[in-house]
C-alpha cells in the first residue's frame, strides 16, 4: 500500500503544461507573426494564403491578389 502511494506522489509532482517553443528570430525587415499556430517573418511582397487574412491583418499587412497566376501577395 505504501508502495502504491509512494508512486502516486511521484506522479503527480512533474508539471504537465504546455512546451515553451524558442521564438524565431526574424532578420531586419521582417515582422515575427504566429499564423495558423506556425511562426513566421512577414514583410510587403511575400506569399501569404488568403484564408489567413484576419491573421495577417493584426500584424499590419494585408493579403491581396497581384500577379497575373493568381497568387496572393503581402501588402
């Protein structure tokens, strides 16, 4: 029986929160975003996915088409 509690306590004395990622660091230019629950560096001119616009949005850049293909651009 004590055996049993013994390990009980053990148990339950290692924390089970979340894991602490590492920020990625963006180079100079750049905005560190989290979008989609990924880490990512904006900056005017790259690809973005549309369906992400209000993400994209908090960070002061917007998705909108600009080529001819049809591909979404940061603005």
């Amino acid at each position: 029986m004590a055996l049993l509690a013994a390990t009980g306590a053990t148990a339950s004395a290692t924390p089970a929160g979340p894991q602490v990622l590492p920020a990625k660091t963006c180079s100079s230019g750049y905005t560190h975003a989290v979008i989609n629950h990924q880490q990512k560096c904006l900056r005017r001119g790259e690809f973005c996915a549309h369906r992400y616009r209000k993400q994209y949005r908090r960070y002061g850049y917007d998705c909108v088409k600009r080529d001819r293909r049809g591909n979404y651009h940061l603005t």
